[in-house]
C-alpha cells in the first residue's frame, strides 16, 4: 500500500503540475476539456474561462437517470418504460449534447426515424476464458459486471488485448468454440441467448461488395434477412438509409468499379451498420466503430450512432481511443485492462473516479488519453526509453507512473466505491423481474436466398470484369495463339501427334488461366463468411447460387474458345461433335471451377491460393497421359492415384476420342488403320465408341465431389474459426474461478 500510495501521490503532483500554468498564469480552459471539483460524484462539468471549482455538488443517480431516460420502470420488468426510450442520453461532456453540432442531414422531405423498442442487457459475474489467445493467462475477461438500457450508448474501452472484443462477443453470444463462458447474461431480464433478428453484430472489419451500390447492397441483404414481399423491404432498407444518413451515397458505388471511386471509409462503416439495421435489432453490437476513421469521420459516426440510439435501440460498441467531442457523446462507459473492470459507470462518474484514486485529468488533455495512459502496460517501456532524456530535458511529469500500481489502484478503488454498489442495484433492478421476451423475425427460405444469392452474383460477375471478362479475354487469346500456331495441320497420320498437342495444350493451359479468378473468389468467401456469421447465408445457398450465376459465364468462355479452336485445328466438321467438344471442355471448366473453390477456402489468401492451383494443375498436366503414356508411368504415385483424379486425363481422352473413333488412315496404297491405332503410340484411349460419354460423365461426377468437398470445407472453416450464433451461455456460477 505505501509503494500505491507513493505512486499515486507522484502522478497526482505530476497531473496537477501539467494542467497548472507556469508562473502561476491562468490558462483558459477550453470548451472541450473538462474541471471537476475533487470529492463530488457526479459533478456536472464547468466551462467556465476560469478553472476555479463550483461549490455546488449535483449528485446524479443512475436510477433517477433511467427513469427519466428509458430504463427505470420495473428494471428488468413489463413495464414499457424500460424497454422504450423517451430521452435520448445521459448528461454529456461536451456541447454536442446541448445541441452546438449539428446532426447528420438527412434528406430533403425525409420522415423522422421512427422508434423501435429496445432491451436492456445485463451481464453478471461475466468469465471468459480462451486456451492459448494470451501467453500469462487463458483468463481473458474477468467478473465483469454491467448493463445497457435502451436509448443510450454503452462503449467498453481499453487498451489492445485488454479483452474489449471478447467481452462484446460474449455479451451478444458470438464466442468461439473453444471459449468457455462462466457467469448470466440477462436480455430484459431473462436468461438464454438473443434470438435471430433480435440483435445485430458488426464486425470490426466486414467485407462489402464494392461493384453494388449503397441501395443495392442493402436491398439484397434484406432479401437475404428477412421473410415478406419485396415491396415490405423496400421501405426498410429506406429506413436503414436514413438512419445512418446515407441518403446522399445510396446511388453510388461501394468500394468502386473500374474508373469509378468508392466511398470513403467513413461511409463504408456506416454501409457495414445500416445492412444489420434493415432487421430493426433491438441491440446492436459494434466492434470497434471508429476503426481506421479519422477524426471528422469518426465524429460524424458517433453523432450519427447517437441518432440512432434516440430511436430506442440499445447500442454496445467498443472502441480504443476518442477525441473529446466522441467521448462526450458517451453515456456510460466500461474501462477494462488486461480483462479486469477498474470502472462501469457513467462517463462523468469516470473522470471522478479516476480523480478519486489520485489520478485527475489534466485540463489540456483527452480524457480518453488520460484513462490509456494510466491503465496501457506498453506506456511502461516509453517510461524506459524517456529516463536517458530527463536528465538533459527534466523529469516528465507525463510518464513517471507504474502502470501496474495504477491498474491495481484503480481496481481497488472502483470495488470500494460508490459507482460499484449501483451497478449491482441497478442490475438486481433490472433483472428481478422478466419483460417481454424477445422474438425471432423470421427467415427468408432457402429457395429464395440461392435465387438472391445467384442474381446478386450475376451482377456483380458482369460488373466486376476482373472476374470472369479478364478469363474470357486471356482464353480467347490463349486459343488464337494455340490455333494460329498448329493451323493448316489436315488429316494425314502425320498430323495425328500434332493434332494431340494442340488439344492437349488447350485443355491444360485454359485450364490453369482460372488462376485469374481467384482475387475475386477470395472475396466472395469473405463475403460468404461475414453473412454466414450472421446467419444470412449457409454453405450450401452460398455453393448453390454461385454455381447457377457462374454457368452462363463458364458457358460463354467454352463456346467462345471451343468454336475458335475448332475451326482453327481443321477438326471433323460435324456438329454432333462440335457441341460434345463444346459440352466436354464447359464441364472441364465447371471441375476446375469446384477445384479453385477447394484451394480458396483452404488457403483464403491470394498468393498461397493462386501457387496451390498452379502447383496441382501442372502435377495433373504431368500424370494426364501426353508426355509419357500412363500405362508407362510409375505405379506408386504418378499411375495411382495421380492420373485417377487429373481431370485433364478425362477431358483430353474424350475429346480424342470425339475426334478420332470412327475414322481411318491410308497407310500406303493398300493398306488403312483405324484412328484408335493411329493414336497408340501417341496416347492412350479406348476403342469403345461410348467411352467418351464416359470421360464426360467421370468429369460430371468430379465436378459434384469437388463441390462437396468445398461444402465440407466451408462448414469446417466456418466452425474454426468463425463464431458460434447458437452459442448459449453457461449459466451456472463457479465463484472460485470467476474471482
């Protein structure tokens, strides 16, 4: 205790010496920074010129502020009051609560946001632990109590790896398998999970689509999300618009298509939150809103979420550092470092709090800042760094403090303190009696979401030319230079070998082009993943409607490419066998199509993606038959199952054998061979006049298993390492392990 006492004494001469002007000279306060009179609990703030403290104490009571807010009526209860804001927010820190900024603009005519019935959430006693994400400890959050009303904003703020995001995460129910949850969350006062439509989760980062437009893009997730007609979903995508004031972007492109720019990346994140308001949540979780924003952007979020939360949703986000004009627009607030809770509270009752443990704000700093600074370990080598400048520049009065007393300081004292025993009121309050249970909106049928999911994806494929354009282009190139190059061959043995090259060359070469689609298949598993984490999509509507909006381009680049080549080569001019040459190399591109989706959801990452496939395709072109006969190649490996499972060794079969059964070859003046003969030497084929219908047939087959096998991946991937919605909360108490 004298080691935090002597501590917590240094910061405070050290805070009191840098907001004291030199020479005894008044500094004006400004606006934006705060003055808090020492002993008082909740004291309104003074933005008065002079630092001077007022002597009157106003006590605000959390009880009083939700009654009048939304919250109080019944805690957890019937009663409407709790589950319906009337006042939008808490007392705040800066003018942006008395109406100095303006608010976002909407459009011109546009109705008022109309308001939805919230929830209030409570998390008690709350213990997650997660094997082997922290080298010290598998204890991530620790005890953490706290609650949420509607009509206000609760952000849980920390330092990196404080346990912020896993809080959130179990808070909404969306932990990984592996974690282990101990401790109750109470939704209107009642165990168990949120169900589906009741809530929404943002994720730090969410993968857009970027060749749609803000309207489309909503218009489409709301056909995925909710049941109804269309018309019903037009009104509420509207709704989502306007509540994160989009209005002025709803036409333009999200991340940008060819010589168009994208939205900025304020925009994209108010896009990424208004796709989870078309299902009207009663909460929504964010995850760190203000992620890469900037200062103008990160305000404009905060205002716009503060629109938001006056409609009556209840909205918990995290979040790592603010301006003071952000934080001021805070309602309460749930410090956490290195998963303990040093303060839940209102965001005022903080900056007392931290004066009440020695630590006041300085007046020419963020509070924010003030509150990472105290509680962030890696200030502690800075500490290091900064002891060889103070003997040259003076003692730094800004980092002289062991960060490890004032967690422990600040810990202790939030225990003792008057804020901890009313949050456990308020959260006996509130769940000692149920309110309305929460209900699920509903779903789309599957049938509808792979219809969606399959005309979203023709347009974005006819948009995004570097999908499947760029692959029509460079086969189409690829066949002129195959066809130029082994023109004018005829029909004599002599072109038999050569003719075999060609075909071969064509089939193994467009083959490996489909390297081209794999950026693009990359971020449709993205997308895949981040709607699937929200239970608008599954494996297998995903695998279904991308094979049905991939067909017309895949047919497009075999016929193209196949009438080309044909007529190029001077094969047998027949149309039955144009089109079995035309059907033959679309299902070859249909099996390497399921294959590229088996490498990217594997590697789900563009380089290592992009060398699987070259890899497994130049192996396939290795065992097809062409350089060495596959009777001839080494059994163990190459012979089985290599040559069994290259599709190249099916494709190239049948389409020789299209070519040449049926045919013969003048041998001298009297002598003829059968076009089977003509190709032994040269590769091995059956004489089976069906057995091309066969080839095509194993290359159908091949085409479903891949997609299985990618079917399977997903599902895997997707348990690994996605979260888990249906995740239901351990309820039973283990004090000993929670403490």
């Amino acid at each position: 205790m004298e080691e935090i006492q002597s501590q917590s004494d240094n910061y405070r001469s050290s805070s009191s010496s840098a907001s004291s002007p030199a020479g005894g000279s008044r500094v004006l306060s400004s606006n934006y920074f705060y003055l808090r009179k020492p002993g008082s609990v909740r004291q309104p703030i003074s933005f008065e010129d002079s630092p001077e403290w007022e002597d009157t104490d106003v006590d605000v009571r959390v009880e009083q502020r939700l009654g009048s807010g939304g919250g109080g009526g019944g805690g957890g209860g019937g009663g409407d009051s709790i589950h319906t804001a009337t006042t939008p927010a808490s007392p705040s820190l800066s003018k942006m609560n008395s109406a100095s900024l303006p608010s976002p603009l909407a459009s011109d005519g546009a109705a008022v946001s109309r308001k939805v019935v919230g929830a209030s959430v409570v998390w008690k006693d709350l213990t997650v632990t997660i094997p082997g994400k922290r080298r010290y400890s598998d204890r991530i959050v620790r005890s953490s109590n706290g609650y949420a009303v509607p009509g206000t904003m609760t952000v849980i703020m920390g330092p990196a790896k404080s346990g912020k995001s896993t809080l959130l995460r179990a808070i909404a129910g969306r932990l990984p398998n592996s974690a282990k949850t101990y401790g109750e969350v109470f939704v209107n006062g009642a165990k168990g999970r949120m169900p589906y439509g009741s809530y929404g989760f943002v994720e730090r980062e969410t993968a857009l689509i970027g060749s749609l437009t803000v309207r489309e893009y909503l218009y489409y997730s709301a056909l995925l999300q909710l049941p109804g007609f269309f018309c019903q979903k037009r009104s509420v995508v509207e709704d989502a618009i306007l509540a994160m004031s989009l209005s002025d972007y709803a036409n333009k492109l999200i991340g940008g298509h060819c010589y168009m720019r994208g939205l900025p990346r304020g925009e994209r994140r108010r896009v990424a939150i208004a796709r989870e308001l078309v299902m009207r949540p009663h909460i929504l979780f964010i995850d760190e809103p203000l992620y890469h924003l900037d200062s103008v952007s990160a305000l404009l979020m905060m205002v716009t979420l503060k629109k938001l939360a006056s409609t009556g949703c209840t909205l918990i986000f995290t979040i790592y550092q603010s301006s003071t004009e952000v934080f001021g627009l805070f309602d309460r607030i749930c410090l956490l470092s290195n998963g303990n809770t040093l303060f839940f509270g209102e965001t005022l009752a903080c900056l007392q709090h931290f004066s009440n443990a020695g630590f006041p704000c300085p007046i020419m700093q963020s509070p924010s800042d003030h509150f990472l600074r105290a509680i962030n370990t890696d200030f502690d080598r800075i500490i290091a760094m900064c002891k060889n400048w103070q003997d040259d520049h003076g003692d730094l009065s800004s980092v002289n403090m062991d960060t490890a007393v004032a967690i422990r300081t600040l810990e202790a004292t939030y225990k003792s303190s008057a804020d901890a025993a009313a949050v456990d009121t308020m959260i006996l309050k509130l769940t000692e009696r149920e309110g309305h249970f929460l209900k699920s909106k509903g779903k789309a049928s599957c049938p509808m979401r792979v219809a969606v999911l399959m005309w979203r994806s023709l347009l974005i494929m006819s948009r995004e030319w570097k999908y499947y354009w760029l692959r029509l282009i460079l086969c189409m190139l690829l066949t002129l230079c195959i066809g130029t190059v082994f023109s004018g061959l005829g029909h004599s043995l002599s072109s038999v070998v050569t003719r075999v090259a060609a075909i071969f060359v064509f089939v193994s070469f467009a083959s490996l082009l489909s390297v081209a689609g794999v950026p693009s298949l990359i971020k449709e598993i993205k997308i895949y993943s981040s709607e699937q984490s929200n239970q608008h999509s599954g494996a297998l509507v995903f695998l279904l409607g991308q094979l049905l909006s991939s067909i017309p381009f895949l047919f497009l680049i075999a016929i193209s490419s196949s009438l080309v080549f044909y007529f190029l080569i001077g094969l047998r001019d027949e149309f039955s066998l144009l089109m079995y040459f035309v059907l033959n190399f679309f299902t070859c591109l249909l099996v390497n199509e399921g294959l590229l989706l088996v490498a990217v959801s594997i590697c789900q990452d563009i380089f290592w993606s992009t060398l699987a496939l070259i890899c497994i395709n130049v192996v396939m072109m290795l065992s097809a038959g062409y350089f060495r006969i596959r009777d001839a190649l080494p059994g163990p490996v190459w012979l089985y199952p290599l040559s069994q499972i290259s599709f190249h060794t099916y494709s190239i079969e049948g389409l020789l054998e299209n070519e040449y059964l049926g045919t013969s070859f003048a041998v001298g003046q009297v002598r003829t061979i059968s076009g089977y003969q003509a190709l032994d030497n040269a590769y091995d084929i059956s004489s089976d006049s069906r057995s091309k219908w066969k080839n095509l047939f194993v290359l159908f087959i091949m085409a479903v298993v891949y997609r299985i096998l990618a079917f399977c991946i997903l599902c895997f991937w997707v348990g690994r390492r996605s979260i888990s919605i249906t995740k239901v909360f351990k309820c039973k108490q283990e004090t000993n392990d929670s403490r």
